[in-house]
C-alpha cells in the first residue's frame, strides 16, 4: 500500500442536525408538509411570473415588465426563510425540482403565447389562492402554538395581498 493511500482521512459521516424545539414532532410534521407545499407554490409562481415577465409584449410591455420582475423577486425571497423555517423546527425540506413539481399545487403554464391580460389575471388568481393556501397554514399554526412560524406567515399574506 502507498504512502498516499495509508494516509487517506476517514470521515464519519455528519449526525443529524438537532433542533431544539418545544413543538411535538406531529406539529413538526404537519407544520413542514404545510410549508413545504407553499414553498414549492413559491418556486411555481417564481417561475410563472419571470415567464410572464420574459414573454410580455404590447404597448403596456415597460411597466408590466418591471412589475413582474419586481414581484418575481419578492415570491423569491420568501422561499429561503420558508425552508429555513421548516429546518427550524426540525423539519425536512425540498431537496429538487421534481420534489417541487410533485407537491406543487400552482399550475404551470407552458403555452407560447399568453395575452398580457391573460397573464396578470392568471398571476392574480395564482396569488390569491397561494395567500389562502397561507391562512390556512396560519390557522395550524395557531393550533400548534406555533407563533413564529404564523408571524412570518402574516407578513408573507399580506405582501401576497399586495401583488393579488
């Protein structure tokens, strides 16, 4: 045997993070299954939104081609505290794009034309179902004494409100 070989690391293998909480693991559970499908409606309308953002035309193409973008934006920002929230309380997260097109429960839309109207009227019914989707993820929440996670919610209906 080589010097080199004999001299290779063996590393074991990272123990499973432990994160503290108070929440039972039923509320861990049905808190994470509850987010992980609004996180993946986030990366659903992400999408969606910069499709829409990158194929808009007509004579209203500067304005609704920035408010996509700007709003394309804020749905992305949301997707890294909502994973961060499930690996919080200690629960499990997406881990791919088939993870997300399995539990996602926004439609995609694949056409390759779609009318300006027609894209912001899809995008506005595509939000008002995700803040539903949040209130009643909220109202678990709430069942479980999850007060941290229903906060954050809070802020994430309300800004889902403003782009509805």
């Amino acid at each position: 045997m080589s010097s080199k070989v004999s001299k290779l690391i063996v590393r074991k293998a990272a123990q499973p993070l432990d994160t503290p909480t108070d929440l039972p693991a039923t509320a861990v559970k049905e808190i994470s299954a509850v987010l992980n499908v609004l996180l993946a409606d986030s990366f659903a309308l992400y999408l969606k939104t910069k499709n829409f953002h990158w194929h808009v035309s007509g004579p209203h193409f500067r304005s609704y081609h920035l408010m996509l973008d700007e709003q394309a934006d804020q749905i992305f920002g949301t997707t890294d505290e909502l994973a961060e929230r499930v690996r919080k309380i200690g629960g499990l997260t997406l881990r791919s794009i088939s993870h997300i097109s399995k539990i996602q429960t926004i439609e995609d839309n694949n056409d390759d034309f779609v009318a300006p109207g027609d894209m912001l009227r899809e995008l506005m019914n595509d939000n008002k179902a995700v803040a539903k989707a949040m209130r009643k993820a909220h109202e678990l929440c709430d069942k479980h004494h999850d007060s941290a996670t229903a906060s954050l919610l809070e802020n994430y209906i309300d800004a889902t409100e403003k782009r509805t």
